[in-house]
C-alpha cells in the first residue's frame, strides 16, 4: 500500500512521544533535546508558515546545511506542506555546482545555515527562481529576500490559529507516491542527476533496512557525523532512528567546518552513541588515531596491541566461522587481550558504541578486520542513492567479514550480464535490484532514467556476484574496471585499497588499463614519510617502484592479486585529488573519470619506453618539488 513519511512520524510520535529524537549542542558541548512530539508539533508549524509565504505542493524547496535541529524540522516542515526537499552537500566547491542543482529543480526558496548563506549571498542573482531564503541560525541578520525559520513559524502559528484546516487538508494531500526529495548525484563524468524519491521509496528502505539490522532499539543514540544531505546519513540516520523511536544528534556547532571537524571528539564523549555510521576515510581516520594513541604508550604497549590483533584476527576468522573448530583453543587468550588492551580502548572510544555501520564505498578487508578485533565492528554495507540507498548490509545476526552483507528484504536482487541476462550464483556481473525502493526515475532526465531502470530493474552500474550463503560481494564500479588488451576485466578498487592501507608513502592511488598490456597507476604520496627515508628523488623513485614490487612474486603481499593488475608503471601526481580540485566527491571517493580526464597526458606517457621508468624525468622532477618542500 505504501506510507508517506509525515506518517512515519506520526507512527513514531504515537508510540514514542515523549523519547528525545533530536540532540544538538549550540554553545559549547552541552546538548539539549527534543522529544519526537516536539518535532512533530515545530514541524507543522514550519510547514504552515511556508503554505502562508504560498509555497504550493510539489515546488522544491533547496537546504544546503551542517547537521542541526533545524535540518530535520525543515526537511519534515517542507513534507508536510507537500513541497519537495533538495538536499545539497555543503562539501559543494563552485558556484557552477551550486547554481546548476538549484535551476535545474526550479527551487523557489533555499534553507541555508548561516556558514552557507554566505557563500549563496555572493551568486544569488544567478538563481532567478529563489523568491526567499530561510535563514536556519537566529545568529546571522537577515538581508534583502531572507527571512528567519522562527519568523516562517511565527507566520505558520498565524495561518494555524486562522485556517488550521487549510493546513490539515494540504497534508492529507500528500501520497506515498508523492516525490520527497531530488537527491543529486555528484556527477562524475557530466552534469549531476536529479534522482526523485518518493515518500514511500525513503518508508520502505528503512523499514527493509531496520528489519535487516533485527531493529534499533529505542534507547539508542548515533552522532551523525555523516553529511546529512548523503543518502546513506539521510535514510540510514534521520528516517531509520525515527521508525525506531531512537535518538540522532549532531556534531556540536562551529563557526567554520574546521571547528566542526575539532568538534567531533567532544561531541562522540558527551553522546556516547550506540552506533556509529561511517565511510572509509572516517574509518582510516579513527584507526590512525586509536594507532597513534597506543604508540604514544611505549614501544611494549604497541607490541602487546599488535600481538592482541594478531590473535584476535585469527580466532575472528571472516565473522560467520568466528571461534570455530580449532579456533575455539584462542578463547581464553582473546579474552585476556581483550580484558588488558581493547576494552580500554573502547572505553576511551566511546563506552557505549556497539557496532559501526559502514557504506559509501568499499571498506578495504584489513580496516574490518581491526574494528572487529578491538571489538566494536564496522559492518560493511552497500547502496546507491537511486535504491534510497540501502541494498545490503551486514549485521550483528549475520555477517562475513569482505562482503557487503545480505540484501535487504522485499526487493528483488539479481547478477546480469551486459545483455540483462541473469547469471547463476557465484558469476560475476551487473547488480540489478527491483522493488519499492527503487527511485521513480531523474528529473527532467527521462533518457539516463530508460537507462538506468530496464523493466522496473535498476541497473547499478556495479560488478557483484552474490555467494552460496546469499552474501554479496561487490566489486566496484563497471565503468572504472581495469580492461586488459585481451578483453578481460578486473575491478581496481580492492588493489588499490589494499596499496593505500598497506603503504606509509603511497596516500591516493589510482589504476588504469583501458586494453593495455600493462597496468598503470597514478599515485600521489606522503612527503612527510617519505623524507624520513630519503631527500634523493632517484631513491624515492625505488622506494615506490619497491611498495608496488610487494604484490608481485616474492613480496610481502604475493598472490593477494593477480599480477597482471598490477602497475608496472606509475606517474607521481604532486597535487593530492581532493573535493577542492574537483577530484574526490562529498563522500571521499575518488572520482575516477575526472582523474582519467585530467592526467590523461601522464596515463599516454606512462606507455612509452620514457615514461614506463620509475626514474622517468617527469617522476623525478616532481619528487624533487615534494622533496624539497
């Protein structure tokens, strides 16, 4: 039948009124909440006060925020109008990337916090559609078409008290198939889509993806650290928690996203959170952390720790044979490592966290590994925002470490060929999924939606193959597979994680083969690092070339791949890719065919006799530049 989220909210109200949902902390890190009634009741209030600036049902209405109280009432104030929420990233770097989602929704009014408002004062006559700005923070002084979110609910308490039924009847408008949100894609090769979901779209993943996890309970509390306009913090944080009756709380407020980010450590403290949501470079970051935390302790506290993983990694196996047969006899050894070395840091960690939720993008086997060794593990899970997002996801029930998890519930999963035929279980290839999640197509884009749903399939555009117990297993991308010069495919991602966790000097690392004999790679580097064994560009180069060697016959990482992927040749890249070049998107991955598009001439030097040395003069001259700095 489906539901809309406005009753989702009232499902949760009815059941959990007086529970606190929304946790925020404005002057230093005392947090104050407020109770899912009190979201509810502020939210009608917002939505009665945008009806009486006439906003209509279906008009789009942007919020380009950090993580606040005011997120969520907006959003829910905007549902309840029967009006259309356009998340944006705040990790947005040009005007082009602003301006384009905002015209191309034909937004009539634009949510800003007040670090944002800045940044949309400077380019607002290139928005003609935006009749008002809604300015979320009390703190910053309104300017010519802006007005405060109390002022739109001092409006909206007006028309309550006038014509209370005007407002009631446009919610009782609203139908599950009603389009929620137009959630843009970051764009990798051209301009960014506008994926429509539904209300019933964003009800039904959470309901399949709390049944998955076996439920929330409702005395949990997650610290959304994730950009809330992210899919997976958007379903997965504010919509999951509130079918459960659980709590959310933002990172304490800053004036700048550097005092946000300092922020972090303060706020997982005063929330102790059950859960955490996370992606790949959150992980790497709290791993280095917890590393350089026990490092500070002395050389034999560090020896002890790695000693402890190595035990505990092998009584842990994949997860789902954890302690098993011969395993069993590491019991009481894992118990002694845990009770002298990993309970303490948990407890520093953060007391209450049980298990980390990971999405975004593939987390590297080696990262699993340690967050389930120290005992709070971080189950991989897998998306696409075009699915709401949650397709699969291990859990505490059922979980093998490497894997993305079992699929969610009531929605068809399958592997297909090129063609859209369906391959057998174990066969690489497409995965497709069907079901209610499934988005109702692009705005305004009915050509990329006829081809990315084929007879009511999402095509997802990644390599899987799903296993014998139903896990699945994802690849990576089909459009960024290495292709040799025989035809054959390989996915880079897993290589290329490993090379960055597994190396002190390599930091971002890109391959590419497009029917090559030879693979290649674009790497940037750790300076730092790397001046601590050597100033001499010449001796830099070998030290690189040496990591790569690992993975060949004979190397520490022998027969983790096979060796035809990997590089034979690399370029050194001098500037880092980063959102601010345009090259990692908000959710820290690498955007693959912008790098290809950029470096293309370093990828064509790479397969000439010159520049397949490790020496080449464009390698040194560079080394020389990170040398020297």
């Amino acid at each position: 039948m489906g539901k809309t989220i406005i009753e989702l909210l009232n499902e949760s109200v009815e059941k959990y009124g007086n529970n606190p949902y929304l946790y925020e902390a404005r002057n230093d890190i005392e947090y104050t909440a407020l109770t899912f009634s009190e979201v509810k009741e502020q939210s009608m209030r917002f939505a009665a006060g945008l009806m009486a600036m006439d906003v209509n049902a279906g008009e789009r209405i942007a919020l380009m925020s950090e993580g606040k109280n005011n997120w969520v009432i907006g959003e829910l104030g905007v549902l309840h109008a029967g009006a259309v929420c356009v998340p944006l990233s705040v990790k947005l770097e040009t005007e082009q990337d602003i301006t384009f989602r905002i015209n191309h929704s034909d937004t009539v009014m634009v949510m800003a916090s007040n670090q944002q408002i800045k940044r949309l004062r400077l380019i607002k006559d290139k928005m003609p559609t935006v009749k008002k700005y809604i300015l979320l923070d009390s703190e910053v002084a309104a300017e010519e078409n802006e007005i405060h979110f109390e002022d739109v609910m001092k409006l909206g308490d007006a028309l309550l008290s006038t014509n209370s039924a005007k407002v009631e009847d446009r919610i009782a408008s609203v139908a599950p198939d009603s389009l929620a949100n137009i959630s843009y894609t970051s764009g990798t090769t051209a301009n960014p889509k506008g994926i429509m979901l539904s209300h019933d779209n964003y009800v039904c993943n959470v309901e399949q993806a709390v049944d998955l996890l076996n439920g929330i309970p409702s005395h949990f509390r997650t610290l959304l650290i994730l950009p809330w306009d992210h899919s997976f913090g958007h379903t997965a944080g504010v919509y999951a928690f509130m079918k459960t009756g659980a709590s959310i709380a933002s990172v304490a407020a800053g004036q700048s996203a550097m005092e946000i980010l300092r922020n972090v450590p303060k706020s997982l403290k005063a929330i102790n959170p059950h859960i955490l949501m996370s992606v790949p470079a959150l992980a790497s970051n709290f791993r280095n952390n917890i590393e350089s935390g026990i490092k500070k302790q002395g050389k034999t506290a560090y020896r002890l720790f790695q000693q402890g993983l190595k035990v505990v990694y092998a009584y842990n196996g994949e997860g789902h044979n954890k302690g098993r047969g011969s395993r069993a006899l590491l019991k009481p050894l894992v118990a002694l490592y845990d009770r002298i070395i990993f309970s303490k840091i948990r407890q520093n960690f953060a007391s209450n966290l049980e298990y980390f939720i990971g999405g975004g993008a593939l987390l590297d086997i080696e990262l699993q590994r340690f967050f389930y060794a120290i005992g709070i593990p971080m189950y991989q899970g897998y998306g696409l925002s075009e699915a709401s997002p949650i397709i699969s996801a291990n859990s505490q029930e059922a979980h093998k470490l490497g894997s993305s998890g079992k699929p969610v519930p009531r929605m068809e999963i399958e592997i297909a060929d090129d063609d859209m035929n369906i391959l057998p279980v174990g066969e690489k290839g497409e995965i497709i999924v069907r079901g209610d999640n499934v988005m109702k197509g692009y705005w305004k884009n009915p050509e990329a939606t006829a081809e990315t749903i084929v007879d009511g399939w999402l095509r997802t555009g990644d390599m899987g193959y799903l296993d014998t117990d139903g896990y699945l297993y994802v690849l990576g991308r089909t459009k960024s597979l290495l292709i040799s010069n025989d035809g054959e495919k390989f996915s880079p991602e897993g290589i290329e994680e490993s090379i960055m966790a597994k190396s002190q000097y390599i930091d971002q690392c890109v391959l590419h083969n497009n029917q090559s004999p030879y693979t290649t790679a674009l790497l940037t580097l750790n300076s730092d690092a790397l001046k601590q064994r050597t100033t001499n560009p010449n001796e830099a180069a070998k030290i690189i070339a040496a990591e790569l060697a690992e993975y060949l016959k004979g190397g520490s990482n022998d027969g983790l791949f096979p060796y035809r992927w990997i590089p034979s040749a690399f370029a050194v890249i001098e500037e880092p890719f980063s959102e601010k070049n345009g090259l990692i998107n908000s959710t820290m991955k690498i955007m693959k065919h912008k790098v290809y598009e950029r470096y293309a001439q370093e990828i064509e030097m790479l397969h000439t006799a010159e520049g397949k040395l490790h020496e080449s003069v464009s390698n040194l001259e560079v080394l020389e530049k990170l040398l020297s700095k």
